[in-house]
C-alpha cells in the first residue's frame, strides 16, 4: 500500500513538474524563438540543463524552505505529500484555465501552509518572511523597470538592440586547411554579440526558473523523506524538462508571437530583472514568483519610458502633464537622445497597445486569491481527512 501511493505521490510531482516546464519555458525561451534566434528543440534542451544548475545549487534552499522550515518534515506524510501536490496542481490548472500567471511558488506556499494550520504546526516566522519578499520583489521589479525606462533604455536601445540580417548568423569559411567559422552574409559582430547576450540571459532566466521552481514539484516528496534531495532534484528537472519537450513548444510559440509588440531589449531587460529577483530570493530560501517581478517590470519599465518627456521637478510637484501609459514599452527611440524631460511628449504617446490596465488588476487579484484559495482548500482537505503524520 505505502508503494502505491508512493507512486501516487511521484506521478503527481511529475504532473506539476511538466506544467511547470511547460509555462516556465515559455517565458524563459519565448522571446529568442519568436526571434529566431534559437529553434524549440534546442530551447528545450537548454532549459533542462539550466533547470538541473539551479535546482542542485540555490533551489536546495527553497526545498528546505518548503520542505522542512515552512512546517516539520514530519507533516508530510506520503498521503498529505499527494493532496499538497494535488492543490498545487490545481491552482494551475485553474489560472491555465483563466489565462492568469498564477505563480506557482505562491500556491504551493498556500498548500504547505494549509497543511501547517490544520495540524497545528506552521512556522508564522517563517510565512511572514515569504509574504514580506512577496511585497518587495513586485515593488523592486516596478522600480527598476522604471528607473532602465527613463534614463537608460533610450541609450541602451541605439547601442545594443538586435538588428537582424537575412540569412545564417554563422557560417564555415572552408577556404582554409581546418574549416573556421565566419560571419553569415550582412552579420554585423554586433548582431553576434547581442544574439550571444539574448541567449545567455534566456540561459540565466532558466537558471532562475529551475531554482525556485524545482521545489515546488518534489519538497512535499523530500519534506516527507520519500526522496533525497538529489533525487528530488533529478525528478523535478525531468518533469519540467519533459515539459519542456512536449507542451512548451505551444508557449514558446505563443510567448514569442505575443512578444512581437515587446521590443527584443524590453524583453530582455524584464528577464534579466525579474531572473536577479528571482534567484536572489532562491538563495535566501525565499519560493518567488517570477510572473510576479515580470509583470511588474514590463509596468515599470512601461512607466519610465512614458515619464521621459516629464521633468524630475514636474514629476516631483504632481505636474504630469503627459498621459502615462505602460504602452510606451513599444514606442520607437528618437534618433537623437536627449535627456530626460528634453523629448517631445508624442514619441512615448503613439504606441500601440501592449498592456491592458485592467490585466494589471486581475493578475494582482489573482496572485492573492490564488494562494489563499489553496491554503482554505488545503487547511478544509487536512481537517477532514487527518492525513499527515
């Protein structure tokens, strides 16, 4: 019997792993595949080594977070392991099902900690520390965002952003004795140096991916003793990986498309800031939600843009006369930079649409209803059903 639902309880952090590597690789490897700078095969498999790297270092610390220090290991027993997978499962399940970035981080917090309530033995210490990073790192996300849109990425943009040629990025110059590669037809070594800097952040996001993710399929499994750490990190990187492989080729797609409207630099600066929160977090223990620093950077940097043509002093006495709108994420660099408050208002003001306003409500509401839905649920399942050990 005990087998049984052992296996049980290794198919269900399998499911959430292949979720989680499904939605994970679309945001990692999204933006390069939508630019054709890497095809979904070896995407994937990027993401699966990255995964593996920051689960067998930093997300060793959010498996003990969750594991072990949000309640005692001896909660989790191999049944209650199986109903925490099963609310975690759940909650993303239902933010697919409503197209909200729910973290997954988050709703297993939620579930862990409605297994804590109902037996009596959560950590409140330990909630409040989360709770209070799950405060920050939006706020951090916004204002770096904000701070890069208005005083850096006008600069960054006319001298890193990616232009594209037609045809091969490299080639085989086999004029010489040993085949050497060479710049493809109209490569510039710029537009090598911004590919190479493209890939190695989508690298760095599934780093960040892996360590605060990994967790969240396998610490009921490893909190409960019925795998090591080093085999719940081989599980959850194949899960995700899997995933990866399989439904992640949709949001690769998916992700990458609807990332046309979002300049490749605004891609980049979002994933590089949302991927320095998130492993940051990891390494202190913290689960984080990379939906969470995401979205609010792509607000923030939004924000910035717009604010360029505003004044410090203006923006200091209230005196915004420019319509702010995180639309401005999209809007064409001037060919002559000037400094912030020096533009004309209209460069930031004629973007097209990329961020509905009202997105930015639901997905706030949903990152506090997801995880208080899988805490009520948890805390109803784990009183009913006295379960853990």
């Amino acid at each position: 019997m005990v087998s049984a639902i052992l296996l049980i309880a290794i198919a269900a952090a399998i499911f959430v792993g292949f979720n989680i590597g499904g939605s994970s690789t679309g945001v990692a490897w999204g933006p390069p595949v939508g630019a054709d700078i890497i095809n979904k095969t070896a995407a994937a498999a990027l993401m699966t080594f990255f995964v593996f790297l920051g689960g067998w270092t930093v997300g060793r610390n959010v498996i003990d977070t969750l594991g072990g220090d949000l309640v005692p290991k001896t909660a989790f027993s191999a049944e209650a392991s199986v109903v925490v997978l099963f609310f975690i499962g759940l909650g993303m399940l239902l933010a697919n099902l409503y197209g909200v970035p729910v973290s997954t981080s988050m709703t297993a917090v939620g579930a862990i900690a409605g297994l804590g309530l109902a037996t009596g033995q959560l950590d409140y210490a330990v909630v409040g520390s989360i709770m209070v990073w799950w405060l920050i790192a939006p706020v951090v996300g916004f204002w770096f965002g904000a701070v890069i849109g208005r005083y850096l990425y006008a600069y960054l943009d006319q001298r890193i952003a990616l232009d594209q040629s037609d045809g091969p990025l490299l080639t085989l110059d086999r004029s010489g004795v040993i085949p050497r590669p060479a710049l493809g037809p109209g490569t510039t070594p710029r537009e090598v140096a911004s590919t190479a800097i493209v890939l190695v952040i989508a690298c760095y996001m599934a780093f960040s991916a892996g360590a605060s993710n990994v967790a969240n399929a396998v610490a009921p499994l490893v909190g409960g003793g019925l795998i090591g750490v080093e085999g719940g990190v081989g599980l959850g990187t194949v899960a995700i990986g899997l995933g990866a492989f399989t439904i992640a080729r949709r949001t690769m797609e998916s992700v990458g498309n609807d990332l046309t409207d979002l300049p490749l630099l605004a891609a980049m600066i979002v994933m590089v800031v949302a991927a320095s929160i998130t492993t940051i977090a990891s390494s202190l223990g913290i689960p984080m939600s990379l939906a969470l620093s995401t979205v609010m950077c792509i607000v923030g940097l939004g924000w910035g843009r717009a604010t360029r043509p505003t004044s410090a002093a203006d923006m200091i006495r209230g005196n915004l006369e420019a319509d702010i709108a995180v639309d401005a994420v999209t809007a064409e660099t001037p060919a002559d930079v000037s400094s912030a408050g020096d533009e004309d208002p209209e460069y930031v003001q004629d973007a097209t649409e990329l961020f509905d306003r009202r997105a930015v409500v639901r997905f706030v509401a949903f990152w506090i209803i997801g995880p208080s839905v899988a805490t009520a649920l948890s805390y109803a399942a784990f009183v009913v059903l006295p379960l853990a050990a």
